[in-house]
C-alpha cells in the first residue's frame, strides 16, 4: 500500500515536472527553426544608459557597437580604423579635419544620417552642464572650453559655478554641408581619426535630442540592430533592423542579453543558457581541464592596465628613481596573477599594452622583470626604507583588488624585508583627487581609444612644470615634447612612432610600476563560432560572430 | 498614527547616515569618472545631475535638513525622486518588488509547511523515531548558512539537474526551468521556487522547533485532556484543540522572522541573479543612493507595517478571546 502510494507520488511528480513542456521532445529546439537565430549573451554590470555621449563602460558600448554605426571602425586585429560611415577624414594641418559622409544612411527612425546629426551629438556631449561622461573628449575641439563654464573651488573644496557657459555649440565643429563636417582643433593631432569610432562620437537623431530620457532607454541607431525592449537591471533584447544598408551585419537576427548583479554568470553558461561565459577564479582550474569546454575557447590579451603610482608629490623616497625600481623588481608577477587571478591578467612589463593598439610593444619596462637580488640592491642604492614603517598601499573597495593588492605587498615585504599595510578606502578617488597619499596607490588605465598616445597623455602629461600631473606629481618635458612632436607628425605612423619614443622617455624616469594586463577570456556555446574578442575593450565582436544553431 | 511617525523617524535617520557617509566617504560623483580625474568643471555638472551639488555635502555633520525638507515635499507630491543615473525610483521599485514578494511567498509557504507539518509531527512521536529524526533535520538546517546552500546549489546542483531535465523533458519543461542556476524572468515563478525553498528551509529551522514546544504544551493542558475525556477524535483534538491553539506564537514569530528574511534575501537574490528589493537596497547604500535607499527602506516598513497587522488580525482569528474595537 505505502510503496503504490509512493509510486503514484513519483509518477505525479514526474508528470508535474514534464508538465508545461507539453511536447518538449528534442528537436523541439525552437530557438534553430523558422529563421529566428537568436544569440543569448551577458551583461555582467547594471547598465545604465544607453546614450552614446554617456555610455563609457564596457557594456553599455558593447551593446551600442551593434546598435549604432560610428564615422570609422576599427580593425578586429589591429585595431586601426578604417573609414565606415565616413568617407574620407583628412587634414592637411592636423589641426583642422575635413570629414566626407557617405550619403544615403539613414536612422532607424528614418531620419537621415547626416553631418548634422554628428554635430548635434557632440554638442550635446561637449556641452558642460549636461554631465555626459564623454565630455572630456572634446577637450581638443576649439570652443570646448566656452561650453564649460568658469566655476571656483573655495577652501573647504566646494565648486561653485561663478558664471554660466558663454557657448551651447562648439565654435569649432562646423556643419558645411549635408555630407561635411568640419572640425577645428586647439592644436595638431594626427591621431584624431582614431578617436572617431569610439562611442561618444556616435551621431544621433533628431528625435533622440527632443526626448534625451527616453533616447536613453530606448536608442534610436543607425546601426544593424535595434533594441526591441529593455527592463533596466533584468534583461534587454535586440533585433536586425530590416533596412540596414551598411555591409558589416552578422547571420543571427537576435540578441537577448541577461543582466546580471554580482553573481556569477558561469553556471547559465555551463547549463546553455548563455552562448560566452567566463569562469569565475574559484571554477577556472575545473573550467581548463575540461576537454569539451576548453576546445570553445578563445584568449587575447586587453588593454586595462593595472599600475602601481606613488605620491611623487610627497618627495623621498618617493621621488628616487632606485626605489621605485626596487618595488618594481620585488614583484614576481606571474606567481601572483597565478595565485589571485588565474587567466584574467598577464604580467605587465610596458606602459602601452603590447600588440593591443598600434605602437604598444613589450619590454619597454627593463626593470619589470621579477628580480629579488637586483631589486634589495636598487633599495640600498636608494638609501633604504626608514626601520620600523610601513609601507601603505592604497585602493579603493573591491574584493578581488584586495586580494591582488595583499599580494602584491606580500611580494614586498618578502622581497624588500618592507612590511606594509593595505589601506582600502571607499573615498580612494577624493584623496587621489586631493593628493592626499602617503604610500603607494593602485591604479588602472582602460585607454578611450585604440593609440598609444592614450596611455601616456592621460595618466603623465600635464604641461605644468611646477606641480606636475594631477594625481601623481610627475613632469618630464622630455616626455612632454616627444608626445608634442607626435601630434604635429604629418601622418599615424610617424605619429605613433614618436609617442613610442615618448614611453621610452617614461621609461627613463620610471614614474610608475607596471604590474599587469587584463586579459580577455570567453568560452562559447556549440550555437555560435568565430568568437573574436576585441583586443581593445576584451568584449566578443558582435558583428563577427557567427550563429551555427 | 504610530506606523506613521516610525516610517518617519526611519526616513530621518536613514537621511542622515547616508549624508554622513557622502560626507565621509567623498563625493559619489567621483566615482562616475572612475580612474580618470576629471576637471572641476565636468565634477561640478555631474554632481549637479546627481542632485549632489547643495554645499552642505561638503561640510562634515551638517544634517542637510533642507535636502530633507526638500524630499518630504517631492514625496508629498507623489515624487519618489530618481537614482544616480535619473531612473524613476518608482520604476525601480515596480520592476523588483515583484520578484522580491514571489521569494518572500515561497519562503513563507515553505515556513508553514516545514515548521507547522514538521513541528506537529515531532510534537505528535514526541521521544519516538520521527521526532529525533526532525529534530536532527533542524539541527543540520541550522549548520548550513543560506549563503553556502546556495553556493552548493548553484554550482554543483543546478547544471547537471537542469541539464539532465531538458534532455528528458524537454527545454521548456517545469523540470528544466525549476532547476535553472540564474532567476528568468521568463519564468519567475519556477525559476524562484528551489531559492525561495532553499531561503525558507533556513528560517523554518528554529520556527519549527518553536511549533514543537508550543505543541508539546498543549498537548498536556487542560483543555485538551477535557477534549478527549468528551470521547472526541484524535484528529479533532489534534486539529482543532492543538494545532490551532498552538498557532499563536508561531503567528507572532512569522511577523518576525518576515523582516530578518529580507537579510537572506539580500544574499539569495544576489546569488540568483534576482533583481529584486534586498539586491537594489545593497547596491544603493554601497553607492550612497540617497533616494533609492530612503524609498526603498519606507517601502519595505510599509510592507512589514502590512504584515505585522494581519498578524493582529490572525490573533483574532485564532483565539475568540482576542477582540478588536
């Protein structure tokens, strides 16, 4: 009796669990047949708009880079650009650029694609009190600065706005006719058609301008899909827009991607719900030894790079060149990486990512390499670490950078005999910010645009002799004049070549400590092939990637 | 009137530490440049789209009252006010309220279901196989905190499960989606079933423990020996004489335990991937939210306010000597 009862429990269940299939037999794979290729992707952060002009992290221009098409694109292994709804950018000065648009491309609302729509794009990015986070990539336009504003910080570090911005459009872009732009910059740069396919150069419509909010949530591109729905912090989808001209469309006619909020992705992926995935540390020994998994794999290195910078502005033993190379050499990077972050970095021994933009090459940083004996000699040479003081490291709050940091202190103080103390503090940046620092602090540089001019100018150049950069103290006008001749080069090549020698000046004055780049790993479904990963932003090229069912 | 002026005093000081951590922690704004450091000008618009830009978030211990005052009045005029990024906190709170309510539902069947049937069996075997045997259950309950439960099933459980379930019966089938590793919001009730479970096995511990004391004291009081010495059936005495007087504290525990099961729902809906309230609250007080943490926070007193009155009413209810004017 008791066993028949358990029976027909056990059999209820198993109807119950089958239940709502109804039919769902295999072969009933719904998302293969009819045409409709879907590909099911992650977004690992909360997404937070969708506006060109304010998307600038990882996912945001993941998403955008199927949704909108940009003046230039860029190459999937070299990363230079190369014209797409451009159609020339030239310049005979460097300093005011001529930009042809291929007539005929439209918005997916129908509005047309014009030099207008550019313009109106980066005015409202350029424009100060709009807040958008690729403001400061108009810097170089003339009439930037009269879109800003004057404001005054007083002495308790309040900024107050002492008078209004004189400008609302930037007196230097200039709409010549339907198909030209002109642009005028405050000095050469040779580099400027670089920046012109990243994501805050994307144009808009006219309709997005008149309702920025709703712009935002829902993009009006011009690009070969058009996002269908998006529950912000959930989920969002994407379909092909049925009258893309442009010639770079990928086979698949969907894309769901899944939000996800501090967990971890990897199960969905491992169940097939998710066609890339990335193993977290803790799976990523099971994730490699798996045959089946590691024969859908695909690494390339990134272009984040984690440094260590120290406050130049405090003096000794800061500013001694032998201590810094003493730190530098303590490091053995490739044990730590093992130890903390398994596949996700690669050991750092230049200041421009090697092989990831044009220019970057490896080995510009001789004294990267891990070398104890050499590294307890530079310290003596730099006169010692004071007895009995601690070294302190400074980062903001994150798990996984204080892991790494420990260890990299650890390394140190076996290394050096420098004990040190991790100082993880959520006002990290407000300190930096202020210089507030006494002791080493992490530091992390995601270039804007593929050049190796981006990672010098940003994190060391500054033009001010007296105080040096903002956040570390540090000045070379050898290095200054070499990124100035750079800029004024006559073309890219010759440009790059003169901000290579720059970051060899840097390496004479050996400023800050390169430990690491990110390095970008996915693992894919059986659904998909030709998974490329951008060697600029480390995302999967969504345009490449090739739906097989 | 009272649940009033709590809700109050809760949004005045939930006002005050996050002004306090804005104040202490740095400016919010800053962190929208990330590694970049920005020009005065550029801090100075995005703090001022971040509603941040009132000096008094600059000065260490200004209460920033006004700010207050301010909300008060937005609040007043049905304006729940915007996150950092100027997404309608009412938005917020539509898109992961319902999933937050779906978690809490299960957790509470599964509460009743473990703790009452449980707790009534091993009050009923007292001393007797089946009561050692729960009570072992409870005990093992209490040594896996809810974190490493989820842990376990999430990445050792779900794949396997799940996979073997879609070969068998299909990819659609309620096997498949109730063993998915992530919350879908394809599915958000079979996808949040076994987090809900695994959320409410953890609390159902010490509730069916507390079930099983409050039964054992009934099943020696007067009334009942009064009940069976009338010749009444075991099952009527048990249902109606024990059960139901015993359900009194277990009633009062369920307003309880509801608010320290928002705790573990911080964890399992971080771990599921559920976008829901205790996921929102803790991103937002890490990122010094203001107004998504005070929105947040009033409407989830609301909801305990809500639950802790039907509470009262169930006394009622339950024992006829409770009456309300």
């Amino acid at each position: 009796m008791k066993a028949r009862s358990l029976a027909a429990a056990a059999a209820a269940l198993t109807l119950l669990v089958a239940g709502c299939g109804g039919g769902g037999n295999p072969g009933g794979d719904t998302s293969s047949a009819g045409g409709d290729k879907t590909v099911r992707l992650a977004l690992t952060q909360d997404v937070e708009t969708l506006l060109p002009m304010d998307s600038n992290v990882g996912d945001n221009i993941g998403v955008l880079e199927v949704v909108y098409d940009g003046l230039v694109r860029y190459d999937a292994q070299s990363t230079k650009p190369y014209n797409y709804i451009a159609e020339d950018v030239s310049s005979t000065d460097k300093t005011t650029w001529t930009i042809k648009l291929k007539p005929d491309f439209t918005f997916q609302n129908g509005e047309p694609v014009d030099a207008a729509s550019f313009a109106r794009a980066w005015n409202y990015a350029a424009y100060g009190p709009n807040g958008m986070a690729n403001n400061y990539f108009f810097e170089r336009f003339v009439g930037y600065d009269e879109m800003q504003g004057v404001t005054e910080e007083d002495d308790d570090g309040k900024i107050t706005v002492q008078e209004e911005p004189k400008a609302k459009e930037l007196s230097g872009l200039k709409v010549v006719d339907p198909t030209t732009l002109t642009v005028e910059l405050t000095g050469p740069f040779v580099g400027f058609p670089t920046m012109l396919g990243y994501t805050g150069f994307f144009p808009i419509a006219q309709a997005c301008l008149d309702d920025i909010e709703g712009c935002a949530k829902k993009p009006i591109g011009n690009g070969p899909f058009q996002i269908d729905q998006w529950e912000q912090g959930v989920r969002m989808s994407a379909s092909k827009w049925a009258d893309y001209k442009g010639s770079e469309t990928p086979n698949y006619n969907k894309i769901e991607w899944t939000e996800y909020k501090g967990s971890s992705s990897w199960p969905d992926f491992q169940a097939g719900d998710l066609d890339t995935g990335a193993p977290p540390p803790s799976e990523w020994q099971s994730a490699n030894n798996d045959p089946d998994l590691t024969s859908r794999k695909v690494v390339r290195p990134g272009a984040a790079l984690t440094y260590i910078g120290f406050p130049l502005y405090k003096g000794a033993p800061y500013t001694n060149i032998e201590f810094r190379k003493a730190i530098s050499m303590a490091i053995d990077r490739q044990a730590i990486i093992d130890q903390v972050l398994p596949g996700q970095e690669v050991p750092a021994d230049s200041w421009v990512v090697p092989n990831g933009v044009p220019g970057g090459v490896a080995g510009t940083c001789a004294d990267c390499k891990f070398d104890p004996t050499a590294a307890k000699a530079a310290l003596a040479k730099a006169g010692g670490w004071p007895k009995g003081q601690k070294l302190k490291i400074s980062l903001g709050q994150d798990d996984a950078n204080e892991q790494y940091f420990q260890a990299i202190g650890n390394q140190i103080k076996l290394n050096l005999g420098i004990d040190y103390e991790l100082d993880p503090a959520p006002d990290f940046f407000a300190r930096r910010a202020a210089r507030k620092f006494d002791g080493a602090f992490r530091n992390n540089w995601f270039p804007d645009y593929p050049l190796n001019e981006n990672y010098l100018v940003g994190p060391y150049a500054s033009g001010d002799a007296k105080n040096g950069n903002d956040t570390l103290g540090f000045y070379s006008k050898a290095f200054e004049d070499k990124l100035a001749e750079g800029d004024k080069a006559p073309d890219l090549d010759t440009a790059v070549t003169k901000y290579q020698e720059a970051e060899q000046e840097l390496a004479k004055e050996f400023p800050t400590v390169p430990i690491s780049f990110s390095q970008s790993v996915a693992f894919y479904s059986e659904n998909v092939d030709n998974v490329v990963l951008d060697p600029f932003s480390g995302s999967t090229k969504l345009r490449l990637l090739n739906y097989v069912g | 009137m009272q649940g009033v002026f709590t809700l109050f005093a809760v949004m005045l000081l939930l006002h005050l530490l996050t002004t306090l951590a804005i104040q202490l922690n740095g400016n919010p704004a800053l962190a929208f440049f990330g590694d970049r450091a920005p020009s005065k000008s550029q801090l100075e618009a995005v703090e001022k789209r971040f509603g941040l830009d009132d000096v008094c978030y600059d000065q260490i211990g200004n209460p920033c009252l006004a700010q207050f005052g301010k909300r008060l009045g937005d609040y007043a005029t049905g304006d729940f006010g915007t996150d950092l990024r100027g997404r309608a906190v009412t938005d917020i709170v539509a898109t992961a309220a319902p999933n937050t309510l779906r978690l809490f539902l299960v957790v509470t069947i599964t509460w009743l279901i473990m703790g009452m049937f449980l707790g009534s069996v091993a009050a009923r075997f007292r001393g007797k196989a089946p009561d050692h045997g729960i009570r072992l259950i409870s005990i093992l309950i209490d040594a896996f905190p809810v974190f490493v439960m989820l842990l376990v099933y999430k990445f050792i459980f779900t794949v396997p499960i799940s996979g073997w379930m879609a070969d068998t019966f299909g990819k659609d089938s309620l096997g498949a989606l109730l063993f998915k590793p992530s919350f879908s919001r394809d599915a958000p009730w079979a996808t949040i079933i076994v987090p809900g479970l695994l959320l409410g096995l953890t609390g159902a511990a010490p509730f069916l423990r507390l079930v099983r004391a409050s039964q054992l004291e009934n099943y020696n009081a007067d009334h009942v020996r009064t009940a069976r010495s009338k010749g009444l059936g075991e099952r009527h005495v048990t249902l109606f004489h024990i059960v139901r007087n015993s359900s009194i504290p277990v009633v009062t525990a369920v307003g309880f335990v509801f608010a320290e099961a928002l705790a573990g729902a911080v964890i399992t809906e971080g771990m599921m991937n559920i976008y829901g309230m205790g996921g929102v609250l803790w991103g937002a007080v890490q990122d010094s939210q203001v107004s998504v943490v005070i929105g947040m926070v009033s409407l989830l007193s609301i909801i305990t306010i809500v639950v802790m009155f039907a509470v009262d009413i169930l006394y009622a209810v339950l024992d006829p000597r409770i009456r309300y004017d």
